[in-house]
C-alpha cells in the first residue's frame, strides 16, 4: 500500500514532468493528490524539497530499474544497453523527466542542480560500464574513449528526446538510437 508521502510524489512528479516546475503550482498538487497543505509540509518542508525527493526517489530509481538487467549480463552489455533505449515506446511529447529538469532547474538552485548531477552521474557509470565490458569483451574497439563516449550516449539521448518532445514523434529519438548503434558497431 503507498503511503500519502509516495502519492504526493507521484502525483507532483507525473505534474511536473506534463507542465514543468514552474507551471505546477502547490495547489494543483495538493487538489489532485487530496491532501492538506499541513498533510504536505508533514512530509515536505517545501516545493523544493519535494523536487528533490522526486528527482532522488522517482528519476533516479526509475533509471537504476532500467538498466538493472545489465549488470547481470558477462557479453553484449553495450548492445542490451541499446535495445533499452531503442525499446522506449512513450512519452515522446514529454521528453525525459531528468532532462526537463536540468534545462529548467540547473541554475536555479544548488541543492537541486547536485541532486540532477548525481542522477546524470548514475548514467554515466552504468553507460561506461557497458563500453568498459564492451571493450574486455572485444565487442568494440579498445581506442574507444570510455568517458566521452559514456558522454556521446548521455547527449545523444537527450538531444533525440528534446527533438521529439518538439514534434511530438518517436522519429528524431529512434535516429539518434541508430546512430548510437553505428558510431559503437560500424565506425570502428
């Protein structure tokens, strides 16, 4: 059974990733979530706290169960990591939850811009484990630069994702997965 805190965070966080930040007031949430205001500071002591708590309990934990079948996998862990982001099937008119926030909160607040770096950071490691593996694996060459690389797949998403939140189509995002797919398997 949730608790009234894990439905106020899934309420705020489907709110803001639909509207952004700014454009989701308080009251929007309290009202679809039904809780008083003293319901929410017993949980929150304010909006930004509750954004954090989204991006460190929702985004984050969301991206860990995505790519958890990777750490089991001993070969093709760069090629399972593209079938993940290749099988995407939704919310192309969103974009990415994580993205969203960093271009509308990165340089607001400090608190904030260190919980999406953390989150971004979590990306990073599990994607230069895969090119690592790829590497020891001879799946791919060994000149590879595993960070920027690791950098390359980070940008490539969320430029496919921008691009296809901006047409409302899986179209843009599918191309930059295939180009991922050609600079690791075909270029080298």
């Amino acid at each position: 059974m949730s608790s009234l805190r894990d439905k106020i965070l899934d309420i705020a966080y489907e709110e803001i990733y639909t509207n952004g930040y700014n454009a989701t007031g308080l009251s929007t949430i309290l009202k679809k979530s039904n809780v008083a205001k003293g319901g929410f500071y017993h949980h929150f002591s304010s909006k930004k706290e509750l954004i954090i708590a989204i991006i460190n309990e929702r985004i984050y934990s969301q991206t860990i169960k995505k790519y958890e079948s990777l750490e089991t996998l001993k070969k093709d862990k760069l090629k399972e990591l593209l079938k993940i982001l290749e099988l995407r099937k939704n919310n192309f008119d969103k974009g990415c939850p994580l993205g969203n926030l960093i271009l509308e909160l990165s340089n607001i607040d400090e608190d904030i811009s260190k919980a999406l770096q953390e989150c971004i950071n979590s990306w990073q490691s599990i994607f230069e484990d895969c090119i690592k593996d790829a590497i020891k694996n001879k799946e791919i060459k060994d000149d590879i630069d595993v960070y920027s690389s690791s950098l390359f797949i980070i940008s490539t998403i969320q430029g496919g994702l921008l691009l296809s939140k901006l047409s409302k189509s899986n179209k843009e995002y599918k191309k930059c997965i295939e180009c991922l797919y050609k600079y690791f398997f075909y270029y080298f």
